[in-house]
C-alpha cells in the first residue's frame, strides 16, 4: 500500500507491518488512514480469513511521531480525532491478532487494545502516556481497556501513564501471552493460519461479532442466549455445519466455503 504500512497476503493470513523502523514505527496521521485502508481491505475479502498487525524491525508502535518540530496534538479542534483508525479492529469480521514484537507506547498500545489477540514480547515496555503527555488516551481506550481488564487495572495504567512489561501485561489481562521478542509474530501468524485452516469463516464472524457487541451493548445472560439459539439457527444445516463435521470424523482440514462477501447479514436485536 505504501512504505509505511506493507500489505503481505499468504493461506488465507494477512500481515499488516506499521513500517517506519527508523522513526520505531511512529505514528502518523497517514499510517492511520493506511491501516484504516487495509483493515476494510481485508475484512472484504473472501480470500482472507484472519489479520496479524505487527510492527518492523524491534518495535511495534513507539507512540505519536513528534518529530519534524510539530506536535499531532497541535492540529486544529475541527480536523482532530481521538480515534483514527476506522474500522476499528474489533468492528471486522475477521479475527485480528496484534503481535506486538516490541516497545507499544501511547497510541502504539491502545491500537493493539482494539485487536481481538494480543501477543506481546516479554522484554518490551509497554503503556498508555497520554495524561503524560497533557493529553488523553484515544482509540477508546477508556472503552476496550476496561473491558479487557478491570475498571481498576484501566484507572491503574489510564491515570498514572506508567509502564509495564510483558509479564505484567498478561497478569493484568492486557495480552493473551509474553514470548521472547522473536518468537511473537511467528507465534501469532501461526495462530492466525490455524484460524485461517480450521475455522469457518461465518462461524468466527458471527461469533467476534457477538461477543463485541455483548461487551458494547452490555447484553444479560438471557440476550446473550437468545441471540446465540438465533445464530446457532443461521448456520445450523448450511454447508459449512456439514463440512465441519465429516471433517472432524474424517481426520482431515475442513474445507469451508461460506463467502461473508455475499452471505453476511447484521446481527438481529436480542
């Protein structure tokens, strides 16, 4: 798509690299649009089943890109927004794992908070510095932080803008799992072509689609139950439900052939 964010497609996986190495992958206003771009790109095509999002060289987003002698903070109220990336991670269809393979700082971090999997390597350094910086964490941070967590582990990293390792990443719930710097986006592409293999591709979408909007919405127990019996409806006896099941009885991989593209509907009201 462009130097800043390269695009890199294979068995069903896209790997998506915020690629400013020398900047240590710096954010800017056009690597948001890019990834914005590439995130609508992959959510509509059949061909892609799950997204990894990643960072070259050692670092996976270092936060806002200060240099040039302007702030991103300076622009004008009326062209500014605390979320940029549009869709959002969480709003695609399609699994998206963050393989944070080093430093995720500020706005690095609160991207990878929007992935549905985070990956994160245990010698890194990773936080939330916005009230740092006079300003205020973004990417709805204040939403996704908290729900991946505790309203007091969110005021613990939200109010102070400390930092934290890997380990302590995973013990507060903010990553799934801490590897060594250089296993973690090998790790996490081959997560995403186990997805990509094994997993029916309107399954795992009605599935993300519902456990998102469960968390948004704040559904009870009983919605949930309702929307799943309804859900369970739209797939049971179609020919992804057969093919899953002779291929389990079968001893091989699954060969899925529902198309979102053509066959995706939005989830009913509970």
């Amino acid at each position: 798509m462009s130097p800043d964010l390269t695009v890199d497609v294979d068995a069903g996986v896209a790997v998506l690299t915020l690629n400013r190495p020398e900047r240590r992958n710096a954010y800017t206003a056009e690597m948001g649009a890019l990834l914005s771009r590439a995130y609508s790109d992959c959510d509509g095509d059949d061909g892609i089943r799950a997204i990894v999002v990643t960072g070259a060289g050692d670092t996976f987003c270092a936060g806002a890109d200060f240099s040039g002698g302007t702030s991103p903070f300076d622009a004008p109220a009326g062209e500014f927004s605390a979320s940029p990336i549009a869709p959002a991670a969480f709003e695609l269809r399609k699994p998206v794992i963050a393989a944070v393979n080093g430093h995720a700082i500020g706005i690095g971090l609160t991207i990878a908070l929007q992935a549905d999997l985070r990956i994160v390597a245990e010698d890194a350094k990773y936080g939330v510095v916005q009230v740092r910086r006079g300003v205020l964490p973004d990417c709805m941070a204040h939403w996704t932080l908290a729900r991946l967590t505790t309203l007091g582990v969110a005021a613990d990293i939200l109010l102070t803008g400390r930092t934290f390792g890997g380990a302590e990443a995973v013990a507060l719930g903010v990553a799934n799992r801490v590897l060594p710097a250089d296993r973690v986006l090998d790790h996490a592409v081959a997560l995403a072509r186990d997805i990509a293999v094994n997993v029916a591709p309107m399954s795992a979408a009605l599935c993300k689609r519902l456990l998102w909007d469960t968390a948004i919405n704040n559904y009870t127990p009983r919605q949930v139950a309702a929307l799943e019996t309804q859900l369970h409806r739209r797939v049971m006896g179609t020919a992804d439900a057969r093919e899953g099941v002779a291929a389990f009885l079968e001893r091989r991989p699954p060969a899925f052939t529902s198309r979102l593209s053509q066959e995706w509907t939005a989830l009913p009201e509970p």
